[in-house]
C-alpha cells in the first residue's frame, strides 16, 4: 500500500479516509514544497571611539513555493519580507 499525501484531518475524515488536502481535494504526494530564506545586514560604528553606537539595518525574506497537493487557488507561493532598523549603544 502507498503512503498516503499530505492529508488535513478533518477533511479526510469527512471523506471516510480517503486523503484530502485542506481545500477538499484528492493528495498523492507527501511533497510540501520549496523554501528560500534570505537576509541582508549592515551594521556601522557611528561616534567615538570609547561607546560607539552601533546603528543596524536589516531586510529579510522567505518564499514559499507549495506543492501542487497544498496550492491555493489563489497561486502556489508565500512571501513574506521584513526590515528591521535597530541601535546598540
């Protein structure tokens, strides 16, 4: 007997076991996805020499590219970008 898919709970027991992704559709494969993560960071010493400030940029992502048993209607990807400014003195 094959592994099942992905399968959300409630949907498959709706079914009668029968493996259901979260919008009620059939699964076969147990594949997620892709995932990239990726940040930049920069950091200078602003000041004198003794306590310096330490200003920080930061930008970060992550995309999520879904498998075909878990895409919404809507599109097969999840992104999500973040910045953050901090200062360390």
């Amino acid at each position: 007997m094959p592994a099942p898919g992905v399968a959300n709970p409630y949907t498959t027991f709706r079914a009668g076991g029968e493996p259901r992704n979260q919008l009620d559709q059939p699964t076969d494969s147990r594949a997620l996805g892709t995932e990239v993560d990726w940040a930049v960071a920069v950091t200078k010493e602003v000041g004198p020499d003794v306590n310096p400030l330490l200003p920080r940029l930061s930008v970060q992502g992550g995309h999520l590219i879904l498998a075909r048993d878990l895409a919404q209607p809507s599109g097969r990807s999840v992104d999500l970008v973040m910045a953050t400014a901090s200062l360390a003195f």
